[in-house]
C-alpha cells in the first residue's frame, strides 16, 4: 500500500501521508475504503503504530480520512481531493522554484528543464 524509502530526508510519518495522498488523489483508494488499522499498517511497514497514528490524525485534520471509532479510518468522499493535491503540489513547485532561482537559476533554465523532462 505505502511504500517507506529510509533515504528520502522527509520523515516517516511524512512519507506515509504523502503516500495515502497520492493514492486518494489518483482514485487508487475510493471514497468509504477502510484504510488499515494503525497495528496492521505499523507491522506491515515494521514501524511504531504511533508513527502511523500521526500519519492518520494529520490526514484526518486535513479533510482526507475520517475515523469511525471502533471501525476504523475511511477515505473522506470529498469531491475536492484532486484539487486539494493540485494547490498542495503547487505550493511545493512554488518553494522548489524560489530555492533554484536563489541558487541563479534562470527561470528559462527551469522551464527548459521540465520541457526536458516531458519528452
């Protein structure tokens, strides 16, 4: 379901997030799926459930999953879910952006570097 990449300098708990995100975002995990419990997910991924705990309250505050008490955490029916991911991407390549042209990067070496990468 969520795959952990111990290289990546995001923490964990972030990791996780992006990863439920990502696959409500793309209709991978639909409206009303039960996700898995903290436990099951924690000794799947050979983490602390408490790591995952607040992956979920973080998913939950942000209008994603809602937690039924004692059934467990769904994915959230919001029609908006894409368009949430879409603001939060961009707000992401807005920083990424700023950072490269601090570092005098011209923003035709930007645009010229993602047009490299769609061919």
């Amino acid at each position: 379901m969520v795959h952990l990449d111990y290289r990546d300098a995001r923490p964990i708990y972030t990791q996780i997030i992006d990863g439920f995100r990502e696959q409500i975002a793309a209709g991978i995990l639909q409206p009303g799926e039960k996700l898995p419990s903290v436990r099951e997910l924690a000794a799947t991924l050979a983490i602390n459930p408490n790591t995952i705990q607040r992956s979920y309250r973080q998913l939950e505050a942000d209008g994603w999953i809602a937690t039924v008490p004692g059934k467990g955490c769904f994915v959230c029916a919001a029609e908006d879910t894409q368009q949430q991911e879409k603001l939060r991407l961009l707000q992401q390549l807005d920083e990424t952006v700023t950072g490269l042209t601090a570092l005098g990067m011209t923003a035709e070496q930007i645009i010229a570097h993602i047009r490299k990468e769609e061919s």
